[in-house]
C-alpha cells in the first residue's frame, strides 16, 4: 500500500499453564491451597489502611541531644527539657553509642555525629559520666570514618563535626582524637565554608541549616529569616534548639515544646513531614499496583493535599519534593493546580533553595517527574524544569556520584525508569514489576541524621503487591487462552496475509487495564486489536479490490446470510470473525450499559474499512496528497476508533448516544489516533521509503520543495506530536466534561501503549518488548527472592 500503516512481524503464542484457585477478588478464582490466603490479604490491606491514619518517624538521637542541651531562660544552670536529658540516658546502645540501629556500615558518620551530640549534651550537665566514657571508646574506635569518603555523609557533616569538636574544647571535654585527625576535619570544615559563603542564596540557606556547627560565628539574624510559621528553623529540631539558645525565640520554644509532648521527651530529625510521607505512600501503592485497594484513604489524602495547596501551605512549597509530587499527583487526579508554583524550581532558581544547593538527586527526579505533566501550550516553567532535570539525572547516573535518602541503588534504578519510560509511554503492570523488582526493604533515609517512617515503604506493600500481580497473572493466562480459542473458532489462524500477534495485542490490555473486573474490556481490546490488524493487512496488499469492496459492502448490509455474499474465502473468514466478535460485544455491552451498542460498532468498523479503501486507492493510482488530506485520513486509517470505542462500554460509566457523538469525544479520538499515527509514520519512514510508501515525514520533505532534510522533519514531526498528547492530557485531567473521567483515561492509555510499542522501532518487532510480554505471562512474582536479593 502507498500509504504508512501499523507493522509488526510475526506470531507470539503465549504458553499458559493450569493452576487451581482461591477466591481474593469477588468472581476471580485463585490459588485454593490455603485457605488462609484470603483472610491474610485482607488483614494486609487492614495493616496499610493503617498508615493512612498516623505518620510515624523515628526518634533522632542527634536532634534529641541538641534540645537536651537548651538551658533554661532563668538559669544557664539547668535545662529547659530535662525529659531529653532521661531520653539521652536510657537509650545508649550496647557499643557505646546513639543513634538509629541500622545494618548499613556506611552510616558510621551519622552515628559518630549522634553520638557526639549525646557526649556534648552529657557533659554540658555533667552526668551520665560512664556513658560518656563508653561513647567515647566508640569515636576513638571509629574516627576513621569521618574522613572516609565511601561513607554516607549525614547533611552538613562536614560542618556539624567539626563544630562540635570545637565545642568540647569549650566545655573542657577531652576526645580522644589524634591531631591528625582534627586538623584533617577542621580543613574541610574550613574549605565548605568558604563554599558556601560564595555560593549566594543557596549557600546561605544552607549554613542556616547547619547552624548549630557554626555556633558563636553564626549570623543569627540571617538564619532566623528562614523561620517558619511553625517557629521552626526548616522543620529541624537541632537547627530550632540552636537558634533558641541563641535568641530566646517565642516561635522556636513553642515548635520544640509541642515536639516534646507529640514524642514524649524525645524529637525526630525533621517535623513536621506528614504531608510528604502521605504522598509518599500514595505514590508508592499506585507504583506497585495495588492503589485501587485504597481509593478512599488516597482520595482524602489527596483532598488534603489540595487543601493545603491552595491556603500555601508551606511544608509544601518550601520542600520541592513535596511541591513537585503534590503538584504531579494532584493534576494527575484532575485537581485544578498551576505549575506556576514551581518556578521557585526553574534552573535559575533552584539553586537558591537549600535543595538545590545540595544537588538533591531524590527532589530533582520528583521534579522531573511533575515536569512530564503539561497540559497547556504555555507552560514554559514544566519545559524549563524537564530540560535541566533531565540533564542533571542523566549527569549523575553517569558520573556514579548519586547518594540518595534511599539505597544508591534504588534511586539509580528509578531515575534510569523515569528518563526510559516517560508518563506518555508507561503501563501501570510494567511499572508495578519494576516497583517490585527494586523494592529495598530499607524505609531508612538520611537527613542531619538517619530516620525511618513506615510510610515510606512497608513490607506489606511487597506483600500485598506479589499476591495482587500473581493473581492478575493467572486471570491473564485464562483470558489469553479464551481467546486463544477465539482465533481458532473463527479461522483466523488460516489467513496466510495475516500477521498473528495475539500476545501483543491482550499484553496492552492486561498491563493497562489492571482491575480484575474489566475481564470484557480486556478481551475486547485485544480481539478488536487482533480484528483491527486482519483488515490492516488485507486492505495493505493482502486483498483484490474487488475483496476489499466485497468486504465494505458486508459490512453496509451486516448479513452474513444476506444477498451480497462472499467473493472470496478470505473474505468470508474476516466477515464473519467481525460479525461474530462485534455481536458478541453488542450482548456484553447490553449489560454494562442498558442499551444497544451494536449501531456504534459497526459504524466504528465502517468508517475504518472506508478510510482504507481510500488509501488504497491513492497507493494504486500514486497520488500524493497533501499533508492535511493525508491526516484526515491517516489518524482514523491508525485503526484505534474500533479499539477504544467497545471497551469505553466495559469500564463502568453510562455512554449516551450524545456523549459518543460530541465533539469532546471526537476531539479525545483525534488527538489520540493523530498522535500515535505521528509516531508510527517516524519509526517507519525509513522501511516505507524503500517500499515507495509515503507518511506525514515523506510528505513535510516534499511541501518543504527539496529544502527540508530528514532530520528537521524529524523535528518538526515530533513537535507535532507533543503538542497533540499534550492536548490530550489536558483534556482527559479537565473536570466536569461531558465523557467520564474513567472514559477519558483510556485514550490516555491507549496512546501511552502506542509510543511505548514505537518508542524503538515499529512496534512489534522489539526483542526487548516480546521479553517483557512472555515475562508478564510466564513469571510470577516470588516473594522470598525479592525480599532476599
């Protein structure tokens, strides 16, 4: 055919096995080998629900001791929290040491800066003098870990350190450090403040935040212009009590008094972090696949969120993690949010937050992430924001210097996900695999010192995710084998011009439509998808025009029995495989919708077989159109109206007949079809090229009159693109249209599948992606092997 089609090459037969079953979803069968597995599901799921109601963080040994050293305003003699003083006391491990226990080795700095801190505070009251004497045995037998480069650097260690051995001098503490050891310290102490003091906003953000390293040579009044409304000083309890010992502020001792009374005589090393953490939660259910369980509890955080959006709230707006997954979640859910709260974020500017002064790896991936989400034409800030984000990921995934809040690992791991596999070009299955794959078991991050918050990433995440993902999987292998039976029943298999890729076509489906009630928008997917592709290939050169008429004309009349009759084998296969599907679909739809559909289909298919006819007619007689006659044709010859159409009837909402034929929906169908046809004709112009075919590429080449190469078609193509799926995005994130929202997801998804089949070459012939279809298929999820990788 003269025109670009949809290629894909040869047959993916899935192999399937039997297994016997249990009930976890209501009219799903799974595994009924124990009968236990659905009551633990449940109490699962009770667990996490859980979480939703309290954030809790651990206690900071380090921050713990800088309050314990606040003395009173009436007497320099006594503490003003003694309660800290008791904490200090009774939580001393074993070796001599404080701080969060953790089996990573590289985190021997922040139990020597904790430690210390606890030192200090003992002897600024002089008690607790052989837990000083065992605390120190420990730093004498671990200073070397302060200079070591491998290990993980708690925030402002360089500083902090340093300053605190400064301070034992004042209060007469001997350490037992070898000068070699403090001067090595104090040099670096001496070198990163030099840095900072000519580092402009950014570095003045962050020597506030390390205050209480500095000291007497502090500014206070500068650090106390980062007070916030909640007399903290960034949410720190040890930067607060540093700035009270100093100041007497009124803010400062209300912020560290309700710390004291929430966490009983002990603080955590940052408050408060509840919206962070909730988000956080949000984020990774829906990462593992297992949000739907949880709809209610992400709706209220997620309407808190918005709440706190909107009154500028400024745990939010001061934190660009917080900012930029609040921002991406919330637009995301159809909440009305401007990205214009994010050009605090922009390259300029960013490096004048402490964030950006520090290089955030884990805030600058959240930003990339909340970048992808644009959805009007002029929004430039989410432009600039992907531009240097990008770049900056890219930069540290490649030097290997990323440290993160989580296992370097791990947040390689995700970046490298985020920059492959964009928001246009995801699958919630995919996603949930690889959230599985990476999972760490480590809810540990590091801040001034290392804390732990359940939210961040419970074992039963993993546990509720391994049995969800195992069980879709054995509803997929019975889906994939009814229609499996399905080819076969209507001779499918028997067209020798057809290109079979089954596997392919359910593989969408099931890794875009993940509830296990959608069965009939899955299996309706995949047929139309399989359907879509005989008639493809038939009115591409595997017909005569006297077929290809015969093929429109049964399908005008809708009667296989009728007068018009078969002109060839081929036709009567396809005829009737379409007649058959299509009123099997009409039966099904009947149920979710309460009306006949049948109308819509056929004239869906109608509209297809015409369309291509046309084309066909161009390829014959060698005409060239010009680009707009070839995209009014070329997005409706994409064959995705027959795909979306039926399984909009199987998704939950009630579509009227005007809903189906309102410029909304037609709107939704083109953006969607001209964006996946944009992408298709860039992967296949070099292969059509050589077959004398021409595309939207071939055709910008010759209106440029021989003046534009390929490459600024490229480029030009592209940008074409981008503008339809951000259209699109757009208009499926408005609220209060006339289609549903859960409608307008699918033409997302459905185009999202689409630039992931082409994102490396035409779709089908990928080695890369026929390995991730058997594994979504053939590879359950083993729970022992991922927890113990």
């Amino acid at each position: 055919m003269y025109l670009s089609r949809p290629t894909g090459v040869a047959r993916f037969a899935a192999s399937s096995s039997s297994s016997s079953s249990a009930s976890l979803f209501p009219g799903v069968d799974v595994d009924t080998t124990t009968k236990t597995g659905a009551l633990h599901f449940e109490e699962t799921k009770e667990r996490i629900k859980k979480l939703f109601d309290k954030v809790e963080l651990s206690v900071s040994a380090y921050d713990t001791a800088w309050v314990a050293m606040v003395p009173s305003p009436n007497s320099l003699n006594q503490p003003l929290f003694p309660e800290c003083i008791n904490w200090v006391l009774d939580s001393q491990h074993a070796d001599g040491s404080w701080g969060l226990l953790h089996d990573d080795q590289l985190l021997m700095k922040a139990n020597l800066l904790s430690t210390l801190a606890c030192v200090l505070t003992l002897k600024r009251w002089n008690i607790g003098h052989d837990h000083m004497s065992k605390a120190l045995d420990f730093i004498k037998s671990n200073i070397a870990s302060a200079t070591d480069e491998n290990q993980r650097s708690p925030v402002g260690f360089d500083i902090i350190f340093p300053g605190m051995i400064e301070y034992a001098k004042d209060l007469n503490l001997n350490l037992p450090l070898a000068p070699t050891n403090v001067d090595a310290l104090v040099r670096k102490k001496e070198l990163e403040l030099r840095s900072c003091r000519s580092n402009s906003e950014g570095g003045k953000a962050y020597l506030a935040y390390v205050s209480e390293g500095i000291g007497k040579l502090q500014d206070w009044d500068m650090v106390m212009q980062y007070q916030r409304k909640n007399g903290s000083l960034f949410n720190s309890p040890s930067t607060t009590a540093a700035a009270f010992m100093h100041r007497n502020d009124d803010g400062c001792f209300d912020y560290l008094r309700s710390l004291l009374q929430k966490f009983d005589g002990s603080v955590p090393t940052i408050y408060p972090l509840d919206i962070y953490a909730r988000l956080h939660m949000v984020d990774s259910l829906q990462k593992f696949g297992i949000a739907r369980h949880f709809k209610e509890e992400i709706r209220s955080v997620l309407d808190e969120t918005y709440r706190c959006w909107m009154q500028g709230e400024e745990n939010i707006f001061l934190d660009a993690s917080t900012c930029a997954m609040a921002f991406r979640m919330l637009r995301v859910e159809g909440y009305d949010v401007s990205s214009d709260q994010l050009t605090q974020f922009s390259e300029d500017l960013f490096p004048n937050c402490l964030g950006g002064y520090l290089k955030d790896f884990g805030a600058s991936l959240e930003l990339y992430k909340a970048s992808q989400i644009i959805t009007h034409p002029d929004e430039s800030v989410l432009e600039n924001i992907n531009s240097w984000t990008s770049r900056f990921l890219k930069h540290g995934l490649s030097s290997d210097s990323v440290w993160s809040d989580r296992t370097d690992s791990v947040v390689k791991q995700e970046a490298v996900n985020a920059l492959e596999f964009p928001y246009n070009a995801t699958l919630e299955r995919l996603i949930s695999k690889r959230a599985m794959e990476s999972y760490s078991g480590d809810i540990v991050r590091i801040s001034k010192s290392p804390y732990a918050c359940l939210n961040f990433g419970h074992q039963d995440f993993l546990e509720l995710a391994v049995v969800d993902f195992n069980t879709l999987q054995r509803i997929h292998l019975k889906e994939l084998e009814e229609l499996q039976r399905w080819v076969v029943e209507n001779k499918l298999d028997e067209l020798k011009f057809f290109r079979l890729h089954l596997g392919y076509c359910y593989f969408a489906a099931a890794a875009t439509l993940t509830d296990p009630e959608l069965h009939d928008a899955r299996i309706a997917w995949a047929q139309n998808g399989v359907l879509t592709t005989v008639v493809d290939d038939f009115y591409d050169g595997g017909g005569s025009e006297e077929e290809l008429d015969n093929l429109i004309e049964l399908v005008e009349k809708w009667d296989p029995d009728g007068e018009v009759g078969y002109c060839s084998k081929n036709v009567e296969i396809v005829f009737l495989a379409l007649h058959s599907t299509v009123c099997e679909i009409g039966r099904r739809a009947l149920v979710w919708q309460g009306r006949s559909v049948m109308r819509n289909v056929i004239d869906g298919w109608l509209a297809l077989l015409k369309v291509m006819r046309r084309e066909a007619e161009w390829s014959t007689n060698k005409v060239v159109p010009s680009m707009g006659e070839y995209m009014e044709q070329a997005h409706v010859s994409f064959a995705l109206g027959p795909i979306i159409l039926p399984m909009l009837f199987f998704v939950g909402p009630k579509l009227s007949e005007e809903m189906i034929g309102s410029c909304e929906y037609q709107k939704l169908y083109k953006l969607m079809s001209t964006a996946g046809r944009l992408k298709n004709d860039i992967r296949s112009f070099d292969r059509e090229s050589k077959e004398g075919k021409l595309n939207s590429l071939s055709l910008w080449m010759i209106d440029g009159g021989g003046n534009v190469t390929k490459e600024e078609a490229i480029e030009a193509i592209k940008g074409d693109f981008e503008r339809a799926i951000r259209e699109l995005l757009g208009l499926v994130l408005q609220e209060n249209t006339t289609i549903p929202r859960a409608c307008k997801d699918l033409f997302w998804k459905l185009m999202s599948i689409v630039n992931l089949f082409y994102m490396e070459d035409d779709g089908y012939t990928s080695n890369r992606l026929m390995n991730t279809v058997k594994a979504m298929f053939e590879q359950p999820m083993d729970l022992d092997a991922l927890l113990n990788k």
